[in-house]
C-alpha cells in the first residue's frame, strides 16, 4: 500500500519535474528567437525540412478531406433542398476546425515526429554537447530555428490544406454531383467572414504550431540518449501532441464561437 | 609548482549522481604545455571529470579554476567565451552527421569569426593536413572508420586554436595503427601548437608513452599522482595495482556480495 502510494508520489513528482523542464526550455527557446532572426538562413533550411517536406501529404489529405466532405455534405444537405449551400459547409467546416485540426495531426505525425528524432540522436551521438563545447548553443543553433520553423510553417500549411479541401469539394460536389457551380463560390463569399472564421482559424493554427513544435522539441532534447530512449520520444511527441491538438482545440473552439 | 604555470586547478571537487558519490574530495593540478593524463578503473568517473571542467555539468561542492577563471561561477557568455579557448574530443568524435568533413571543421570558425570562405578554406585544409587527412575533406562522418573520426574530429577542437584540448578516452577500440596514430598526433599537436593536454584514458602502455604528469583516480578520489617512472615505483598498493594490471589487490576482482558459502547454501 505504501509502495503504492510512493510510485505515485513519485510519478507525480517526475511529471511537474519535466513540465518545469520543457517550461524552461520554451522560455530558453524564445530567448533564442532573436539570434535566429539575424540569420535567416537557419530557419529557411528548417522550413524546407519542416515545412516544404511535409506540404504532399498535407495538400493530397486535404484534397480527400474536402472530396469526402462535398460527399457526404450533399447527401445530407440535398435532402432539405439546400445543396447549394454546399460550398459554405465544405469552407467553413475546413477554414474553422478540419484544416487547421487535421493538419496539425498530420504536421505532428510528420514532422513533430522527425524533429524529435534528429534532435534526439544528436543527444545520443555527443552531437549536442560537442556544440556546447565549441561554444555554440545548441538551444539556439538547433532547436531555436526548428520551432520557429513549425510556427511560421504551421499556418501556411493549414492554409493550403483548406485552399485545396476547397477545390476537392468542388471538384465533387460541382464536377461530379451538378451543384451550381456559381452558387457553390458565391455563397461561400458571401458567408465565410474574414475576422469570425478566417483569422480564428489562423490563431488556431499558429497556437497548434507552437505547441506542436515545441512538445518535439522538448521530447527530442529532454530524450534519454540511447535508442530505445529516442523511439519512446519519438512515440511521445505523436501521441502528446495529437492529445493537445485535440483539447486545445475544444478550449479554443468554445472562446471563439462559444 | 609555480602557481601561474598551473592551467586547472581542481579543489576539494564533490560530484554526485543518483545517489552514488562519484568525486569525494578530488583536488589535481594541470600544468600548461603538457600533457596529463588522467586514469582510473572504468566507472570511476574520469569522463564526468572532463563534462565538469568544460562546465557542461556543475559540481555540488569545490572549485574548478581554469586559466585563472572559475567556471563553476561563471555566466553564460563568459562560459562561452572560454569555451572557445577549450577544444574538446569525445569518444566517438560526434561529428556532426549532416555535414561533410570540411565543413564539420568549418563550422566553428564560420560560427565564431567573420573571416572569408577563403582563408578559411586555407584554415580547414591546414587543420586536415595536421591529422593527415586531406584528402577525405569531402566525405561524409558516415564514411569515416572510427579513427579516423576520432582523427577529424581532433582537427576540429583545433579549429579556434585553443588553449587546451580535453580528450576523452581517445585510444578505445582503435586497431594498433590508429593507436599509434592518435598516441603520435596528441603529443605532436601538443608540443607543436602549444597547448595543454588531458588525457582521460585506461589504457596505461599508450597513455604512459605520452604523459608528462598521470593522475590515478579512485572511489571518487586521487589515489596518486606523478610521472610514469613516480608511480611504477609507487609504494602505493594501488598504483601499483592498476599499473600492472593485477586482477585483484585494492580494487577487489569480486563485486560486493555476502559471503560465498553462504550464497551456495540458500539455494
């Protein structure tokens, strides 16, 4: 019984133990930011990898997304008459939660995923502390650039996803089922509201991109050096990233249309 | 011992981790322009010793001064400052992996100094031509046997010309020729550039054949130090233990346990 309660003690312990540490290091990290500014060539390399890489699998899911959503949108919506408010559907659903949700999913799996992995055998190799003794911050020279890169990349990317869940729902929903191809963009126009639905989809998104970032980050840099310890990581940054995503996007979603 | 000839100074150094003492009290000197090298049995920590002086971890108790500065106090960029004037080479070379040779040579001069592309092509080359190694500028770490890494990344603690270069357990797992090598190529540099050395290592042939001055640790202390022919004819149990390399003395052959008639008879 006392055992117990100590393993929890001790788990309990361990837990505020490393929020502290990934604490200190999100502060550690935004204090690296302006030394990242002044050498731009640091992030454009990380946007490549981060970004640049991760754009097929974000444009082809959300081609599918939206395909899927014009679909099942019209089925549901021609039955009281009103496919051509398909448009407005497939646009809001994608601008207010799937565009930004699944892409940070996506974003996680892919390259949350990969950053937590490269940072992590750089700990495992002596990498990193090589660079603290040549008198280089890894904090500032490695991770810096990378979360800066998911932030900046993680908006853009949600964007495309939306832009072309659009096209896909009209590719079905006009190209394949006859909806009104000017009702299909017109009431969408005349819908979706640049401040109510565009800009709460963006904050959304830029709030997923640092947290998303920074969860990979951290795991990598706070990994237990062997291989086994990086696969755990790796495995940590997907599932508590995706569970983060996923509450924050609640508690963002009641503040903004709540 | 003249006072300003000493590069690092150790005092009453106390060091633990997950509760098992690791330095109880180390106090050791290190002269400027030799080579000292530091042995003990594995586990005793010597790597530790290194991570403390370079600051990368910081002790629970004592001082560690180097070239008059004491680390364990020192800010951020005064760490890094002296950093610079500190090389360091780690076991397995931990080059970084995404960039060729040259440019894991490059990369602490491009990092620290404004100088142009091409001095320090000539910088990088010069660095290369010291170890030997050339004509491998274009390969990639992965490409590279362990010596030679360990070789590459030798050029590149000398990149900044530092004051002192820190190895760490250098001749582990080379083929006699590398050892030979990297044994040549640490006293070499040393006396050439005029730097100071230290040498963590356990193996004694090797790194006798090149130490002005050998520290022995043990159980978290100095259990003797003194040139070679000091401790080959050391009084000390120890010394003489580890420098023979006897399986049994002071550092007993079997680990702690209850006694063996006992243990039979339990089961």
């Amino acid at each position: 019984m006392i055992n117990q309660i100590q393993s929890l003690g001790r788990s309990a312990l361990d837990f505020f133990e490393r929020l502290g540490r990934g604490h200190i290091l999100l502060l550690d990290l935004l204090k690296g930011i302006p030394s990242v500014v002044v050498r731009p060539v640091l992030i454009i390399q990380q946007l490549y990898s981060v970004g640049v890489l991760s754009l097929i699998i974000i444009v082809v899911s959300g081609f599918f997304v939206g395909m899927v959503m014009g679909l099942q949108g019209y089925n549901t919506l021609v039955d009281f008459g009103a496919e051509e408010s398909l448009g407005v559907m497939v646009a809001l659903s994608l601008v207010r939660e799937l565009g930004p949700v699944v892409t940070a999913l996506l974003f996680a799996g892919r390259a949350g995923s990969a950053l937590t992995a490269e940072i992590g055998l750089m700990k495992a190799t002596e990498q990193l502390s090589a660079m603290e003794m040549m008198a280089v911050d890894p904090i500032r020279r490695v991770l810096a650039p990378r979360f800066l890169a998911g932030f900046i990349s993680m908006p853009l990317l949600a964007a495309m996803f939306s832009a072309v869940g659009v096209l896909g729902g009209f590719f079905v929903g006009v190209g394949l089922l006859g909806v009104d191809d000017g009702a299909y963009w017109s009431q969408m126009q005349a819908s979706v509201d640049v401040y109510d639905d565009i800009y709460n989809g963006v904050i959304k998104s830029l709030v997923f991109g640092l947290v998303v970032t920074w969860i990979a980050v951290f795991e990598g840099y706070d990994a237990i050096p062997t291989s086994e310890g990086v696969s755990r990581a790796t495995t940590r940054t997907v599932v508590h990233s995706s569970l983060a995503v996923l509450g924050l996007d609640f508690i963002l979603t009641a503040l903004m249309f709540g | 011992m003249e006072e300003n000839n000493t590069l690092v100074k150790v005092r009453n150094l106390k060091f633990a981790r997950g509760g098992r003492m690791i330095f109880d009290g180390v106090n050791l000197d290190i002269q400027r322009g030799k080579v000292t090298v530091i042995m003990g049995p594995s586990g005793t920590g010597k790597t530790t010793l290194l991570r403390l002086i370079g600051r990368q971890i910081k002790p629970m108790e004592g001082t560690i001064e180097v070239d008059g500065e004491e680390v364990t106090t020192l800010r951020h960029r005064q760490l890094y400052e002296l950093r610079k004037r500190m090389g360091m080479l780690f076991q397995n070379g931990a080059l970084l992996t995404d960039l060729s040779v040259f440019d894991n040579i490059a990369y602490p001069l491009r990092e620290h100094t404004n100088l142009s592309e091409e001095l320090i092509r000539t910088l990088v080359i010069m660095k290369l031509q010291a170890v030997g190694l050339r004509g491998a500028r274009d390969l990639m770490p992965a490409e590279l046997s362990g010596g030679m890494s360990r070789r590459v990344a030798l050029a590149r603690a000398i990149a900044l010309d530092p004051m002192m270069i820190m190895y760490d357990e250098p001749f582990t797992g080379q083929d006699p020729i590398s050892m030979g090598v990297l044994v040549r190529l640490i006293r070499n540099l040393n006396d050439a550039l005029g730097l100071t050395s230290v040498v963590v290592s356990h193996d004694i042939e090797e790194a006798s054949s090149i130490a002005d001055y050998i520290y022995l640790l043990s159980g978290g202390k100095v259990v003797a130090g003194g040139t070679v022919d000091d401790l080959a004819n050391s009084d000390s149990e120890w010394a003489q233990q580890f420098m023979k390399g006897k399986p049994d003395g002071p550092v007993p052959f079997h680990f702690q346990a209850q006694p063996y008639v006992s243990d039979l008879k339990i089961g």
